[in-house]
C-alpha cells in the first residue's frame, strides 16, 4: 500500500543513514556538476570541429564567436538553476547566528557561490585557450583567449545572478493583480527563449559556423566594423587576426579596443558579484513587498483539474523546472527548423523528430515530481489516491509533447511526405509518451518510500525506462519496415505496440486503485 | 439511519478506537500496545515526553504510518484498506507545517478545497471567517515561503478545517502561535466538540491540557500509562492539589531524573560561583 509505505522504515533512512545520505547528495551534486561541465566542454569544442570554408581567419573569427556564445549561454542557465536557490537559502540565517566576523561569513558564502558553478566556469576556460593554441599557436592569440574566457564566464555568471534575483523577487513578491501575473508570464517567456536561444546554438553548430562565416566573407568593411562592437564577435576578430594585426587594420583596432572596454564592463560585473554575494551572506539581498488581499474568496475545481492547476503553478514559480513550459515553444521551433532543410518528409525524418521531441518531454514528469518537494508530505494526508497525482502529471507532459504531431502535420500540408500513413507515427508515439509518463512517475512513488534523496539518485534508471517505452515501438516500427519494406504494416505494428504499452500503463493505474 | 451527533454525522460509538498498537522502525520500537479511544465530543489530550510516540500514533490514525501489530479504527474504518474515507473525516496538522513554498496561502486552499471536493459557497464561507479571525488578509497572496512559522501554522489550521471534519487531528497546534489566535483556537475546538465532532491533540503545553481537555492520555515508552480526566489523574497519583505537570513528570518517572539532570547543570555551569 502505497500510503503507508510512506512511514514505514522512516527511522532507519532518516536517522542511521543520515551520513550516508549526505555523503550520497554531494556524489550526485559533484556528477551533476561534472555532467554538465563536460557537456560545455563539448558545446565549446564542437564550433571549432565545424567545417572551415573560405578564409581560415574568418572560420576562426566564428568558430570563437559561436564558442563563447554557447559557453555563455550555458554557464548563465546552469548558474541560473543552481543561483535562484542559492539566493532564496535560508543559509544566511544560521550563518549570521555564529561567532564569524561579517568579512569571514562573506568569505563563507562566496566559497559556495563559487563552487556551485567551478567546474563549468574551469572546462570552458580551460578548453577555449587549448583550441585556440591549437588553431593558433600564438602566446599572445592564448593569453587573450583567457582573459575573454574568464571575462565570458563573469559576464555569464552575473547574468544569471541578476536573473535569480529577479525571478526570486518576482515570486517573493506573490499578489493577484493581472500586472503581477502578466510579470510571471513574461519573466517564464524570456527564460524560455533564452533556454531555447542556447539550445539552437548547442544543436545546430554546423548550421551556424558557416552561415556565420558566409556573413562575416559577405559583410562590408562597415558592417563588419558594427560586429566588432559587440561580444563576442570583438573577441573572435581580435584573436583571430592576432598573426596578422596590420592586414586586417581598422578592424583588429576597432575590435581590441571594444574587447577592452567589454573587460572593464565585466571588472564592473565581478564587483557587482562580490556585493550581492555579501548581501546574500547576511540575508539583505532579496526585499520583500507584500499586497493585502482585498477577499478570501477562492475558485475551487474539479480535483484532477486542481492538481493540474496545482502543478502548474508550483513548477512555473520554481527556477529548476519554470523553463520546461518553453518546451513545446523549443520542440515547435527547432522541429521545424530541421524539417525546413528537407524536400521531403521521410520516415525516417519523421522518426528521429518523434524520438527527439519525446525525449524533451520525458524530462517532465521528473521535473514535476521534483518540484514538489516534501508537498508530498502533505498530499499524503488528503483524500486523494495515487492515481490522481499519475495522472495529473501524465496529462501535462503529454500536452506539451502535442505541438510535435500538429508541427509534422503542417509541416506534411507544405512538404510532399513518402507516405501518408507515417504522419501516424507521432500520433502513436503520443500513446507511448503517456504510458512512458506513467511509468515514471510509478517508479518515482515507489522509490520515494526510500527517501528523497534516494528518489533523486533513481532520477536516471526513470528516464532510461521512459525513454525505452519510447523506443520500443519506434524500433518495431523500423525492424518491420527492414523486414517488409510496408508502411502499412510498419505503422500497423507501432500502433499495436503503443498500445499494449499504454494497455500496460492503464493495469498499473488500475492496480493502485485495488 | 446514521446518527446525527449536533452537525456531524457519526457512523459508530467511538471516532476513534486504537487497540494494541504497536510500531516498529527497524531495531526502534515506537509504539508497543497502544489502547484507547476518542468519543465524540470529547478532547483528547495525547501527553508525552519528546520520543514516546505521540507523533507515530497520529500518523498511524490518519494512515500514513502502517502498524506493526494491532488496530486503528476511524469511526470503524481502517486507516490504511479505507484511506480515502479514512482522510476525508480528518483535518490533520503536523508538527511541522508541511506546505507548498511556492504557493500563497490562497492557491493552496483552493487546492485543498478542490481535493476535497467542497462546494465554492461553502468554502468560501468557512475560509472569510477563518481569515478574518486569525488576520490572514496581509498574508494571502503571498508565498508560504516568506511565512513566519506562526502564520504557516494559521494556514496549516484552516487547510484542515475547511471540509468542516468531525475529527480533528492535531500535533503541537499551538506552537509558534501567538496569544491571541491560541485563544481563537482553544474556542474554536470547544465548539466543536459542543457541535459532536472530537479532537485529538498532542502537546507540550500542560497549562492547555489542563484547561481543554475532556480526557487525557499519558503516553510513555510506546504505551498509555495512565489515562483519565485531570481530577481521574489525580486521584490515581493519591495528590488532588498537583498540577497536570507534576501529575505527568510523576506518572513518567522523570521527576527525580530531572533533579539529578538540574544539580550536574548547576555543577557543570556554575561550579566557579557557587563553590
């Protein structure tokens, strides 16, 4: 019984493992930091792995510019999700409470400022200067690298600080107004366009390089005068010229001179760093603003429909999970981007956009589940079954897997596709995102039994199952297909195994009800 | 016909019948044959020292904590086979008040409200008297996070009275409160009671067990020792002038560990001065 699961065994994690536990949490906090250093290492290597054409200085000039560009946009989300916490902990409190001069609890803080985003901050450092003595082999073409890299990294850094604050202002603050809510609404748009700018710049370098460079060969000596203005365009210039300083004139001038002033502005944002991270060290960083409510009147719902609103509302004020409502915006946009390329839609096109807008989504579920935090504590005492928190979460993620089959539906009204049947192939996959939810979020209950933080460590084995219920019935789609070369039977087929997998979502859903 | 108890309608005799309970969390024993029960209109005191399983008890009749051994009945109905009926006649507050961070106090009321399932007039109703009387309006819209305890407490209160339960559930309701919400609650559980609902509470506050209880129940090491009205406490420690707390630190034993524990403090702190 899944309720009382919940108190049982509670003596023996919460209290004889409590060092374990911990010992566990800074393992997962140190691999989630490694995971994603090495993933900016990658997004920093791959500009540079990216075809050259033409002019090897202007390949390079890009290849630097895009670089730095994702490295910034990297560093600033992952900082972004780890800062808001940072700068809403209650640490502070305890903090001021002990016999440290305020210097030394400054000293404390920043500490762990700094090593909750080191190891992202130190991997793209350190490989933007080896690409570029490799590319170079200029001291001086290194030597600028990393002080623009480093100056990269504070400008990111104080982005997402300045973010954090405001998001945790902005929730801080409540109220019911239309300009509050509209606020909300503006701040989850611009964070998720800024998540969707970065993940276009991480997906489509090979796309990017070049058209960067074909604008770069293009541009006039005026035009590429104004990109010398602007970071990190002035950083790509300068470097990239350093062999040959004379023949590139003006430009190279233009563009030092605007790296040094970029270096002064992120001198300016270190110190603006130090301060807030003072502030965060004796709890003054964040003013609170209160509104009196005019009534106490409240809208109730049907109850499935108000754990939906629920949901909804508790993920969207969380900065860790606020950004998976960019997500059906985000699959929108890149899927057709990618099917922009092609003349014709093909089964496999179809496939792969399926697959890829699925995955997106199976982050969801986790990401709800974890935004709840010990609410789930709460819910335990309310008269509601397992069922409905399932299935709550299930129609969430599955709604933002829709624009996936309506994109590949208009995209099948402008594009001539090898057969129609396979626009059936994400109207299924639709099924086995639902039951991949379902599983998730079972498994995830389950586990919880064992502790939060035994439920995160798990987070990865959910996501494996997820995305397999996903493949299944893509790969039985692909193996009949190999087999008969029949999109009737192939499509025939993915339909069937989708829904059994639903069929075996719906047995689970009706055993927590027994 | 079920019975009409004032404005509840109880299905049995008893709200609440605990027999022979027992908890085990690994190698700890909690709870070892627990037995008493809640009748309605009655407040029910649960007093024990810090560990002796008031906390489990609680749990262990709302559901959330399966028994070792034993049984729990909530107006006949088993906590864990009968959850959902089990949770829908109980307002509970934990120890702790356990909410939604993000949430103001009115997104999460309208979430209770909504599982519950209570009609909007109704809700609506209970939630403008209970804000008023326990000055919520500054603190509505705003997140839970930025709550004191005291006010997180206030919500946790009217998130469990809104379905109007007959049984009210409460651990330590009365810390972090200020003195006049104490107040407004105290009455507030005399009139229910009055209504035919019950109340079982737990708590550290002896001054508001002596004063509000119907009955109360020592609990010690797992097990009542010794259960009754304060004047049927009294008579069992043969003393009809002692407090409810010289009654609980004798019935506990803790009387002499507690002159040794002072004289070794004196000893340890003030060795300098008082040699």
């Amino acid at each position: 019984m899944w309720w009382g699961g919940f108190g049982r065994g509670r003596y023996d994690t919460d209290q004889q493992n409590d060092l374990d536990l911990t010992k566990k949490a800074l393992r997962i906090a140190k691999w989630d930091k490694l995971m994603v250093a090495i993933f900016n290492v990658l997004a920093a290597v791959i500009p540079f792995t990216a075809q050259f054409f033409g002019s090897p200085i202007i390949g390079l000039t890009s290849a630097i510019a895009l670089s730095l560009a994702v490295t910034f946009g990297f560093t600033a989300l992952y900082a972004i999700q780890t800062l808001s916490s940072f700068i809403s902990a209650d640490s502070s409190v305890l903090l001021v409470t002990l016999p440290i001069k305020p210097d030394k609890l400054s000293l404390v803080t920043l500490f762990s400022f700094v090593r909750s985003v080191d190891y992202i901050v130190v991997g793209s450092i350190v490989s933007q200067i080896f690409l570029v003595a490799f590319y170079t082999g200029s001291p001086i073409a290194v030597l600028i690298m990393l002080v623009v890299s480093i100056m990269n990294e504070i400008l990111a850094v104080a982005v997402a600080l300045w973010f954090s604050r405001v998001f945790t202002k902005n929730l801080f603050r409540g109220g019911r107004s239309r300009s509050n809510t509209l606020l909300r609404l503006l701040f989850i748009l611009i964070w998720g366009s800024l998540l969707m700018g970065v993940s276009l710049l991480i997906s489509l370098p090979f796309y990017i390089v070049p058209s960067l460079e074909s604008i770069l060969f293009n541009s006039s000596q005026f035009s590429t005068l104004i990109l010398c203005l602007f970071h990190p365009f002035s950083a790509g210039i300068t470097i990239a010229n350093i062999g040959n300083p004379i023949a590139a004139g003006f430009t190279t001038l233009f563009s030092a001179i605007s790296l040094i002033i970029y270096v002064g502005v992120s001198g300016f944002a270190g110190k603006w760093i130090l301060k807030t991270v003072k502030q965060i060290s004796v709890g003054t960083n964040v003013k609170l603003s209160r509104e009196t409510a005019k009534d106490f009147s409240i809208k109730t719902r049907k109850p499935l429909f108000g754990f939906v609103i629920k949901d909804l509302k508790i993920s969207s004020r969380n900065p860790a999970t606020a950004f998976f409502f960019a997500l059906p915006v985000l699959e929108t946009i890149i899927m057709s981007f990618l099917l922009a390329n092609f003349e014709v839609l093909r089964a496999s096109t179809l496939l792969v956009s399926t697959l890829m807008g699925g995955i997106f989504v199976l982050l969801m579920p986790l990401a709800l589940l974890n935004s709840e935090g010990s609410g789930l504590e709460y819910i335990k005492t309310l008269p509601l079954g397992l069922n409905q928190i399932i299935l709550s979460k299930t129609l969430i993620s599955t709604l933002t897997y829709l624009p996936v089959p309506i994109v590949l539906f208009v995209m099948a009204m402008l594009k001539p596709l090898t057969s129609p049947l396979t626009l059936f192939i994400p109207v299924f996959i639709l099924l086995a995102v639902a039951s991949a939810s379902v599983f998730e979020i079972q498994l995830f209950l389950n586990t919880v039994t064992k502790g939060k933080i035994s439920a995160l460590i798990h987070d990865l084995k959910k996501l494996v199952i997820g995305i397999t219920t996903l493949l299944i019935p893509l790969a039985a789609y692909s193996i009949i297909y190999l087999m008969s070369f029949s999109h009737v039977l192939a499509v025939l087929i993915l339909g069937v195994v989708s829904t059994l997998e639903l069929g075996v979502a719906i047995y689970l859903l009706r055993q927590n009800k027994k | 016909m079920v019975p009409k108890i004032g404005v509840f309608q109880i299905m049995s005799t008893s709200l609440i019948e605990v027999s022979e309970l027992t908890k085990k969390f690994g190698s700890v024993q909690a709870l070892s044959g627990l037995t008493f029960n809640v009748l309605p209109g009655e407040i029910y005191g649960l007093l024990g020292p810090n560990g002796a399983g008031k906390t489990t008890t609680i749990k262990a009749i709302i559901g959330l904590v399966e028994p070792t051994s034993g049984t729990v009945k909530v107006e006949g109905f088993d906590p864990i086979i009968n959850s959902i009926i089990v949770k829908s006649k109980i307002g509970y507050v934990a120890e702790k008040p356990i909410l939604y961070d993000s949430l103001s106090s009115r997104d999460f009321l309208e979430f209770i409200a909504s599982i519950r399932k209570i009609d909007q007039e109704t809700v609506n109703r209970v939630i403008t008297q209970l804000g008023d009387a326990f000055d919520m309006a500054k603190y509505f819209d705003v997140p839970i996070a930025t709550l004191s305890t005291g006010m997180k407490q206030k919500v946790a209160l009217i998130a469990s009275l809104i379905h109007q339960p007959p049984l009210l559930l409460l651990d330590e309701p009365l810390s972090g409160l200020d003195a006049k919400t104490s107040r407004i609650i105290k009455d507030l559980l005399l009139l229910h009671v009055q209504n035919g609902g019950a109340v079982l509470f737990s708590t550290h506050i002896m001054e508001v067990a002596e004063h509000i209880c119907t009955r109360i129940g020592i609990i010690y090491k797992g097990k009542i020792i010794a259960e009754g009205t304060l004047n049927q406490l009294k008579t069992k420690t043969g003393n009809q002038r002692q407090t409810l707390e010289e009654i609980f630190l004798k019935l506990t034993n803790e009387e002499t560990e507690i002159f040794d524990k002072t004289r070794l403090l004196g000893e340890a702190f003030f060795k300098n001065e008082t040699a």
